[in-house]
C-alpha cells in the first residue's frame, strides 16, 4: 500500500504535537528540509520533482554566483522536493534556506532558528539518537554532485532501504568497483552528517578514557627513576644505589623484629656494623674522622609516667666541613648546625617491615656509603636508626635528650605503609616552607601533598615527625610510602610486596634534598626558627597545627604557595565572578531594562546554576543511599574489592546526572524557574534564552525594531539576534550551563576559602583550579564570540530593501512579508562558504571549546588525587570509618570530574551513554554486593592474643598458679563483622570455635574525646602446651616462678596527709624485655566512686651515679639526670601525673628494657636466665573525694554530691610480660596460621600477642 501524501494549502496554518511543543507548518518544513533522514511522507513524484529542482539550481547558481547557488521555484509541494534533491532551492511556498548570513538580520530566520532547533530537540530527546543541523544548500547541491549514485535514474536520495539496497549491490560488483564503494560512502557520511548528539557523545567517551590514559602516560615518564641503579655507579659517580640498598634490606626484613625479640638485636647489630664498615671506607678513600658513632643510653619516662623505656637508638654522625671552624665546646660536645635524617628499625610483632620502615632504613644506610664519595657537605648530618616506633615513638622522643640534639636544627623523616611495589613516596606533612622549596628544587622525583596533611589527624597511626616538632621544637618534612595500606602491619609486608626501584625512588630525593640543604644552600639551616608545635599543651595528644602554606605535585612539578597568597587568590576569583556579573547586568540593564536583564539572563542562569546543584546533590544521595544497602549485605566490600567500587560509583554519579537532565523540565517548572507553558520543553532548552549562542549579548542601542523588522544599526547586531519571540519557546540549556557551572565552582571555592581563613585547611586547593579554568573558559568563549562577528563582518553587508524571487531574496506565498538578503562587499556574491560554515560549528560547538579550557588541566590533578586516594582511603575503614563515608568521598570526587560532562550530556545520545553506564554499573555493583571482599592482596586483618593467666589461686597465695588451659582471643577489625568472622572461623580448615562479644566502651573523662568503637572480642579456651619450650608444665608447682612479682606491705608517708605507698619488685618472664604493672585500689566494694585517689606508678631506677631518678621526662628540658626533684622516692617530687581511676584509666605503666636476651642452650629452666628486673613504687592517696554510685552499679562522675573519705586501700596489682607471636613460645600461633585461609592475616600487636598475666594481691591488713 502506498502512502497518500496532502500537501497544505500555500500560506495556510498547519500544527502538530512534537514532544508537548506545537509546531506551525513552516516548523514542518523546516523540519524536513533539514532532517538527516527521509521522511515516510515524501511524495511519490520526488524523482521528477529532484530533476526540475536540479535544473532550476544550475540556473540560479550561474545568475547567482558560485558561492551561493540559492533560489526560490514555485510549486505546490515544495519543502520536500527540497529535501530528497539536494539542490540548495526552496520549491513552492516555502521560505529557501538560504545561508546562515541571510538569516543573520531576518525576524522570519529566526523564528525558523528557533523551530529548528526545536526540530532538533525533539528528534533527540526519545533517546539522543538523531541530531538535525541546519545543513548549508551550497554544501548539500556539492555532496550531491561527488556522490557515486548518478547512475540510478530518479537521481532521488535512497531511503535507508534503498540504500541499504544500492550497498548490497555494489558488494556484488568486482574488485574494480570496491574502493568506489568506500568513497560512495565517505560521500554519503559527508551529505548527511551527524547530528549534535554524536560530538557530544564522542566527547564524553573521549574524556573518560584520555583522562586516565595522559594521566598515565605522564605519570609512568616523569615520576619515577628510569632503573634501579649498581652500586658501580654510587663509585663512580656518587649516585645513589637502589640496588645496594636493597640489598641491605634482604638482611634488615629477614624476620619480623619487633623490639621485644633477638632479631630486632640482631638488626641492630647489622646497622652498627656496615657502619664501622662505611668508617673504615671513608679512611682508605682519604677522609678519616669521616662519621661517628654515639653511644645511646637514655632512659625516658612520658610526662604521664605511663611509659618507661630504654632506648637502644643507633645515631650517626657525618661531619661536615663546618666541623673544623667549630670552636673547641661544640667540638667536644657536637652542637654544631646539622640536619637530622630519621627512621625506625622496628617492625610491628608479625611484620617484616619491609615497608614500614625497612626500605627507609636501607635507603639511610646506603646514602652513608654515597657521601663517602660525594663532595663534602658543609653541615653536619645526624642518622637516627631509632628504635621502639611501633610502640609509642619512645626511640625519637628520647634522642631529644641526647647530646647531639642540640645542634639539630631540620629534620627529614622516612616512613612507610602498606607496601611499596613500584609507588613513589610522599612529603605528606610538614611545617616549614623553607625545606618544601628545598624538596621541589633539590629532588629528582618530588611528590607532595598538602590534601594529605590536612587528613593525617583523622588516620589511626603517628610518626617519629610528632615528636621531633613538639618535644624537640624543629622544622622538618615527613615522607613515606603511602599506598596499599591493605598490607600494613602484616606478614605481607615482606619482600615480595615492594620492589628496589621504590627505594630508589626514596634514596634519589633524599640525596638531592640533603645535598641541597647542608651543602648547595648553607644558609638554609641556621636561619630556620623553632617550630609553632611546641607549645601544645599535650604533645602526643593534641591536634598538630596545619601549615599556613599550600603544596602539592602534579606529575612530579611541585606548586609551593604561601597561605596568604592562596587565600588572596582565592578570594579574587569570587570577586573576578561577582564583580563582573554585577557589572555585566547592570551594564544590560541600562540598555533594555531590569525586566528583560532578569527574562534574558538572571533566569536562565540562575535555572542552570540549580541544575548543577540539583545534578551533584542527586549523585551525591544515589551514591549514599547504594553504599548503604551494600554495606548493610557485604560489609567490607568498599575496603576488599576497591576496584568494582570505584566503576559502579563512577556509573552512578553518571546515571544520576543523566536522569536529573532527564527530569529537570518538570523540576525547573516546579521551582518556578520556567513558565508553565515550558513544563514540558525537551532537555536542552531554557525559557528566556535568545537563542543566539552569544552569552550575555543584547541587542545594542539602535537596534530596536520598526514597523517594518528593520534595524537601524546593522553593523553592532549580536551574532544572532533575538527572535521577536524570544521567551515564547524554549532555548539551549546547554548555552547556559557554563555560567551554572561556574556559580557551582564559585560556591565551593566560597567554602574553601572559609576552610582555609579559619583553620588553615588548605585541602581545596584542587577546586580552586577547578574554579579558574571554569572563569577562563567563560572569558575565552565571551571573547571570541565578538571577534568572530568582527572576522565575518569584513564580507557582509545587509541590503534593507524587499527583494523578488531570483534576485537574492524570498518573497513568500500567501502575502507574508520578504526576507533582507545579505551579500558580500556590495557585489553579487555571498558569505564564503567555509566563513559560514566556521560560524555555524562555532555557534553549535561552544560547549566543546568550555570543556576542553574548564576541564583538561584540573581533571587530570582530581584525577591524580583519586588515584592516590583508591590505594589508601579504603582502608580507613579497617580503622573504625564507616563504609558510606569512604564511598561518599569517592563519588564527591567523581561528582567533580563529571560535573563539566553536563553541557554534553544535554547533548549526547542519552540511550548509547545510558547503555554504557548501565553495562559498567550492573556488574560493578552486583561484584561488590555479592562477591566475597577479601583476599590474600587485601586481608581481612584480626590481632592475635594469647593469655596464660597464672595468678595466684586463693588457696595458695604466694604460689602461681599452672592452668591446662590457655584463653585464645581473636579481635577482626571493623572490616567485617564479628559474627561473619567467628561464622568463618568456625569452618574448616581452621574449626575453631569462637565465642564473639563487643566489649563496651570505656568511660571517657569530660573533655577527652573517644578514640573510637571498640573492636569486636572473639574469644576461645584452648588446651595449654608447655611454655615456649622452657620447661614450664603445670604439674611443677615448685620450679622457679615463670612470673615473678613481690610487693611490701602499704605504710603512710609521714607528713603527708593520708599518702600511701607500696613497694614492689616485679622479674619478668625469660625472653622478654616488655612487662607492664597495673595497680588497683579497693573502691568498688565502698559502692561509691572514687574522683581523685592521685594514683601512680613509678619505676625505681637510680641514674648512673646512683644519686638520683634515672629517667628523663618527655617533655622536660630543665631537668637533668639524677635530679632529685623528679625522684619519686623524695616526697616532694612531682607526680607524672593525677589519675582519675573513676574514668577507667587505671595506669597501666609499660617498662621496656635494652637488656639482650638470648635464649638458653638448654630447654630445662635455670636459676640465672636472663629476665628484666623492675623495681617500682605505687603511691596513692587514702583520702578522696567520693560520689555515690548510680543505679545499676554504674558510676557517674559529673552529678551527685561529694563527700571526704577514706579508701580501704591498695587491692592488687597486676604484672603481665609478652612475647612476640612469631616465637611460638605459647603453641597456638603456628598452628593457626597453617589452618587459616589466604583472606585473612595478623597484624598490629605493640608488644607481642603471647602474654603471661599474673595478678598479686596487697597485704591490706598490714
């Protein structure tokens, strides 16, 4: 059956419904003389119709010129013989085409414009598929005449039927005819050329994956060393050796070597002997005196009086040129300016530590031997391979009373997490600007981040970096490996996880900048003042200050900007956009009128501006409520598969910007921001935009209209004026986003420059490059677009006059008023083809242009943050930070990369986009809700414990007791839950059977904050083996204690007012050199709750003279050894500290000692085996201040009365000894580790997971 076409009468009204918009018949014309399609309504007669059209089009363009080739043939049906003959005519009443510069001063054109553009919006808003341009007659005559189709007979466009058919014959043809095929074609591509969809689709495509791609490529060139480097080299030409430190590092991470064990003795023994080594290098290359190594005896208590540690530090010192010049008491005593380079040689109890802090401490002893064969420095150097880090960073806090620390005057820190498989290490934190100008102009590889330093007080972990900034009040930087923090303080910190060319990558920067600081710049050094962290009032405790200056790195080329410079940058950009805004509108109000101004440009803006923010919030809440569900089935997955959490966050902010383009007319109209008669305009349009593509262009004065549409003043018209029905119709949102977007990028970089001038965060330094090539983009395209009206005026010229058909302009049918021609230099001939053509792609491709300027730079430094983010952020949640939390800064940082995308997406193709997105979210999400999160790359971690309980039984006090059993606990990290991990647990191969509980939650003091959620407490009672192959069974109750502890009988401190001490003595277990006491007072049984029994725990250690206390106070400076003021034993000495016991913080005193322990040759135990001896002194007040208990037996400290009172006295106290888990000394660790699966794996520890308890009880009586 044929189709019946009823061509409407000339000059007679005809509509239809498109999309909710209606459509007059000169819109259907339009419609389809420049749809890219044929229409199913084209005549049957389009053959011959396509023949005369091509006949009149010869003979217009001979009269007409070459260039322009238009021309007006009466028929009846004359808009769709205009389309199917792809002649540059107009047959019968309609209006012709014409050029774009023939449109330019026409009311008529741009009506037509208008339901152009609104024939466009609708063929694309079902699924963005079909995009209709206003194709040129000139172009479309020319295609017509290279296409390889002359040889059939209607010369008529083939529908996609027929010319899928025309395809299928010319495949049947022979070789000959193949490549005519090819180009027949290209041909067809060029006359029918794509819609606004696909540049649009193409450049999200494009930006998704050269985004990560430049990225990539500029990170794989510039960031890191080209090869790991021969020790032949460092003796050649001084270079660092990544090869001989690694090298150092086999012998260094051997075994885990924890300070309680003999293989952290032995790694000390490693280090001082290559140094004697490098000593005796240095004599035979000519330089003796080249290094000194100090003796390290310091004994250092914290200012609590918790922590009493002896340090065994390895501290080297490599003198300077300066040395000579120095007067004979710096000589002697080495308080000469130096730099201090830092590291720790511990390792957590199951760590290798290869990472943490393995590779830096090679990486130091190697650049020893590498100044060995450089110049001479002028300053000093000072190593400090310290000891203890892992435990409460005792080693740097007791070389702050060293004697060597006084000519300290910077520092460097190396540290380590995760592991280090090729990834660069991080300057994350620091207070002197001075040292980071020197890190980004002496460092081969300078990585840094000023993002990092502001998030570190929100990471459950410290560096030596604390201490030297606020015991020792020193400028300094703190660098470490910061990526898969997954393996962090496991056994997968080993060998296998990182790789040499890491500890090149360190070694190099570290050589250029202490060469730069101590040799190229010697000034530098004694012109550094104290640092602002040493006056906290808690140094361990209280927040670092945040720097007042802003650093960070993109691909290896470090930004350095003081503070005041950043916050007056910022705050110029805010006025840049608000004062030329407000300039901008009052400028236009002065010429049309505060009403038009709010019609034509505060609405539109203001529309677009609620778009953006409508777009990130939805993204932000999908993004949330998803996290949420996922969590709430497959705890851990944001944490285990980092991968497939990424993809489908990335998807989801995407779909949520599609669907609020999608839904955004009925919002707009909801908010008022559209008319009503707009509620059901398509995407890409806003109801008061001109339709121009001039941002910001009014029409200018003396261009108001006449009677008869003229202007007075043609030579100022904007590139499109308005249509004299502007705001009756729908316009370009996409037009418009740019200046929505730039609002957005200005709100944020309102709250960042608040961040910045009230707490000295510096985090958004991002967003503010973010916000500068958005104002950039706008004043790019504003600038342009006058310059291309001045570039295209240079041809055109505007005839007023009423024209006939067939002399340059269109008179229409039906007696409807003719149309300005528009020709070029007073002559015959029109715009160029190509002027107009770069016109045209200028007004429909500004978007492009805004995306490449607002995005390029600032995308690939987001994109740099999120890729350092996605090796370590997931695995804050192993730390107690909730799952949507870390999955919410994720899609905040994807919201920002996508942001710029929505101009395109008002464009692209939403069903190929849609598709897209929806084929990466699917399986992503599935992954991640479903897929088991953990691995042997990223375990699921639990800390291991071992109790062997050995207090006193009632019955026999005095005497240990040997229990058969011993109590296994097991605590998961917040990764997954407890009772997912005592289900797994109970499984084969492991089928242990775990009894799982939340202890809760200590009581805090007013003021303190809470460190956290407990962890889960999986608990078990196993069978108990010999211990540690001792000899210890339980069936020898009357061998030598495995634990010793004597305590005196309490008496009264004359004078004092009701203070008592006890005296004790406490012999620690065989092996171990850490042991802790705990006292307890009696005040449970009064019921009432105890606000100030002044309780404390001294050690008794006398000085070397053994006239005085022989323990430092972290903190004091005034104090010298042996002072009698700070001895405990002198009544008047001042108490470390005043607990309150009510609040759950009984102290619980750690004494480490630097006794080597070795075990015996025999396993029978032996009266002389090496234990540590702590002599102590618990001191408490009898008489407090009491509060009654409150119902339930719980106590409550900050209501109820107060009354004077008498404490019953001391109860007990509690000493327990450990050992590292990797000793075995208990049984149960190795047999665990052969059942446990890959997931899974130990980590932390400060002490040693083997413990042996025993609790005493205190003579009350007495």
């Amino acid at each position: 059956m044929s189709a019946t076409t009823t061509t409407p009468p000339v000059g007679a009204p005809a509509s239809r419904e498109v999309g909710g918009d209606r459509h007059d018949d000169d819109d259907v014309d339009d419609e389809r003389r420049r749809s890219p399609l044929p229409h199913a309504a084209a005549p049957a007669a389009a053959p011959a119709a396509a023949a005369a059209a091509r006949s009149d089009s010869r003979s217009s363009s001979s009269s007409y010129g070459a260039d322009d080739g238009d021309s007006a043939v009466s028929s009846s049906s004359s808009s769709y013989v205009s389309y199917v003959s792809h002649s540059s005519s107009a047959v019968g009443g309609g209006a012709s085409d014409g050029t774009l510069l023939e449109r330019i001063y026409s009311d008529e054109d741009d009506e037509d414009d208008d339901n152009v553009d609104d024939d466009d919006d609708h063929h694309d808003d079902g699924d963005g598929d079909h995009g209709g341009g206003v194709e040129d007659n000139n172009s479309n005559t020319n295609n017509s005449a290279d296409l390889g189709l002359r040889r059939s007979t209607s010369r008529s466009l083939p529908s996609s039927h027929s010319r899928s058919h025309l395809l299928n014959h010319h495949n049947q043809q022979d070789g000959r005819r193949r490549f005519r095929l090819l180009s027949d074609f290209v041909a067809l591509c060029a006359t029918y050329p794509p819609g606004p969809s696909v540049p649009a689709t193409l450049a999200i495509l494009a930006y998704l994956v050269l985004v990560p791609a430049v990225w990539w490529v500029m990170s794989a060139l510039t960031t890191m060393p080209a090869a790991v480097v021969p020790l032949s080299e460092t003796e050649l030409s001084g270079a660092f050796s990544g090869a001989a430190a690694w090298e150092h590092l086999q012998t260094i991470a051997a075994e885990p070597h924890m300070y309680n064990s003999d293989a952290n003795l032995r790694v000390r023994a490693f280090l001082i002997e290559k140094l004697q080594e490098f000593d005796r290098l240095a004599a035979s290359r000519g330089r003796p005196g080249f290094l000194d190594i100090a003796e390290d005896d310091v004994n250092v208590t914290a200012a609590t009086g918790k922590f009493f540690f002896e340090s065994n530090n390895v501290i080297v010192r490599i003198n300077g040129a300066n040395a000579a010049n120095a007067t004979a008491a710096a000589a002697a005593t080495k308080d000469r300016h130096a730099l201090l380079v830092s590291a720790h040689y511990d390792s957590t109890p199951v760590s290798y530590g290869v990472t943490d802090d393995g590779i830096a401490i090679a990486v130091m002893l190697e650049f020893v031997r590498t100044l060995i064969y450089s110049r001479p420095l002028q300053h000093d150097v000072v190593f400090n391979f310290n000891n203890g880090e892992e435990m409460f960073l005792p080693g740097a806090t007791a070389f702050v009373y060293h004697p060597w620390f006084a000519g300290i005057k910077a520092f460097i820190n190396l540290e380590g997490t995760g592991s280090a498989p090729g990834t660069r290490s991080m300057l994350f934190r620091t207070n002197s600007p001075a040292l980071v100008k020197a890190w980004k102009q002496s460092a081969p590889f300078p990585h840094a981040s000023v993002l990092f330093n502001d998030l570190t007080p929100y990471v459950a972990s410290e560096t030596d970096y604390r201490v030297y900034t606020t015991y020792g009040g020193l400028q300094g930087v703190d660098v470490a490996f910061y990526t898969y923090r997954y393996l962090y303080h496991t056994p997968l910190d080993n060998l296998d996880g990182s790789w040499a060319i890491s500890a090149q990558h360190m070694g190099d920067n570290l050589r250029g900048f202490v060469t730069a600081v101590c040799r190229d710049d010697p000034q530098l050094l004694p012109s550094l003042a104290a640092s602002p962290e040493q006056g906290l009032a808690k140094p361990m405790d209280d927040p670092l200050p945040a720097p007042n200056f802003v650093f960070y790195d993109l691909f290896g080329q470090v930004t350095l900007t003081p503070g005041w410079a950043f916050k007056l940058t910022l705050a110029l950009l805010v006025a840049i956009v608000l004062g030329s805004t407000a300039v901008k509108l009052t400028r236009e109000g002065s010429r049309m009128g505060s009403k038009r101004v709010f019609k034509m440009f505060i609405r539109p803006t203001l529309e677009a501006y609620a778009l953006v923010i409508l777009s990130c919030a939805a993204a932000l809440l999908a993004v949330l409520a998803l996290s949420w569900c996922k969590a709430k089935v497959n705890p851990g997955s944001t944490y285990g598969l980092p991968a497939a959490n990424l993809a489908w966050i990335a998807a989801a902010v995407a779909a949520a910007f599609a669907a609020c383009q999608h839904r955004w007319p009925a919002v707009a109209a909801a908010l008022r921001l559209r008319k009503p008669a707009a509620r059901m305009a398509t995407l890409r349009r806003l109801p008061t935009d001109d339709g121009s593509g001039a941002m910001f262009t009014a029409p200018p004065r003396g261009m108001r209209r006449s009677g008869g549409g003229g202007r007075s003043d043609p030579a100022r018209a904007p590139l499109l004026p308005a249509s004299p029905r502007a705001g009756s119709r729908p316009h370009p949102v996409q037009k418009w986003l740019a200046y929505g977007l730039l609002g957005f990028w200005t709100t944020l970089l309102t709250a960042g420059l608040y961040f910045a001038a009230r707490w000295n965060w510096h985090g958004f330094y991002f967003v503010s490059d973010w916000a500068f090539f958005a104002v950039l983009s706008v004043a790019v395209t504003q600038a342009l677009a006058p310059m291309v009206l001045k570039w295209w005026k240079a041809e055109a010229v505007v005839v007023e006059e009423p024209t006939t058909v067939g002399s340059g302009g269109v008179l229409e049918a039906g007696g409807r008023r003719g149309r300005r021609g528009v020709r070029a230099g007073g002559g015959g001939g029109g715009v160029s083809l190509w002027k107009r053509k770069v016109v045209k792609f200028f007004e429909r491709q500004m978007w492009g242009l805004q995306l490449v300027l607002s995005s390029a730079m600032p995308a690939l430094l987001t994109f740099d943050i999120l890729m350092q983010f996605s090796t370590i952020l997931p695995t804050a949640i192993s730390d107690g930070a909730a799952e949507y939390n870390i999955d919410l800064i994720f899609g905040a940082l994807f919201v920002l990369l996508f942001v710029n995308l929505l101009p395109a997406l008002q464009l692209a193709s939403r069903s190929s986009i849609g598709m897209l997105f929806v084929a990466i979210f699917v399986p992503a999400y599935l992954a991640s809700v479903f897929c088991f999160p953990f691995d042997a790359t990223r375990p699921q971690k639990y800390v291991f414990t071992q109790t062997w309980n050995i207090t006193d039984s009632p019955d026999n006090p005095g005497t240990p007791s040997y229990p058969n059993t011993t109590q296994l606990t097991l605590s998961p990290l917040t990764t997954m839950s407890a009772a997912r991990f005592q289900s797994h647990m109970a499984r084969a191969p492991v089928s242990l059977s775990l009894d799982c509980a939340i202890p809760p939650a200590p009581p805090v003091a007013p003021g303190v904050k809470p460190r956290g959620a407990p962890r889960p407490a999986c608990t078990a009672t196993v069978p108990a083996v010999p211990f540690g192959g001792w000899g210890y069974t339980y069936d020898k109750p009357s061998q030598k204690p495995l634990l010793e502890l004597t305590l005196s009988a309490p008496h009264e401190v004359p004078g004092t007012g009701g203070v008592v001490e006890v005296e004790g003595t406490l012999v620690g277990t065989p092996g171990s050199r850490i042991c802790t006491l705990q006292p307890s007072i009696a005040a449970a049984a009064a019921g009432a709750g105890v606000v100030d029994p002044s309780l404390a725990l001294w050690v008794l250690d006398a000085d070397e003279s053994g006239g005085g206390w022989g323990w430092r106070v972290a903190g004091d400076k005034d104090a010298g050894d042996g002072d009698a003021r700070r001895d405990p034993r002198n009544a008047t000495a001042r108490r470390p500290e005043t607990y309150e016991y009510g609040y759950g913080d009984a102290p619980v005193v750690v004494v480490a000692r630097r006794g080597t322990v070795s075990p015996p040759s025999s396993a029978s135990p032996a009266a002389g085996l090496p234990r540590i001896r702590v002599p102590f002194l618990v001191r408490y007040n009898s008489t407090v201040l009491l509060r009654p208990a409150a119902p339930g037996g719980a106590t409550t400290w900050r209501t109820g009365p107060r009354r004077r009172a008498r404490l019953s006295g001391l109860e007990y106290v509690e000493a327990a000894c450990y050992h590292g888990e990797v000793e075995d000394v208990g049984g149960l660790w190795g047999t665990l580790q052969a059942r446990q699966g890959g997931w899974m794996k130990p980590t932390h520890g400060k002490f040693g997971g083997v413990v042996v308890v025993r609790r005493v009880k205190v003579d009350v009586a007495a």
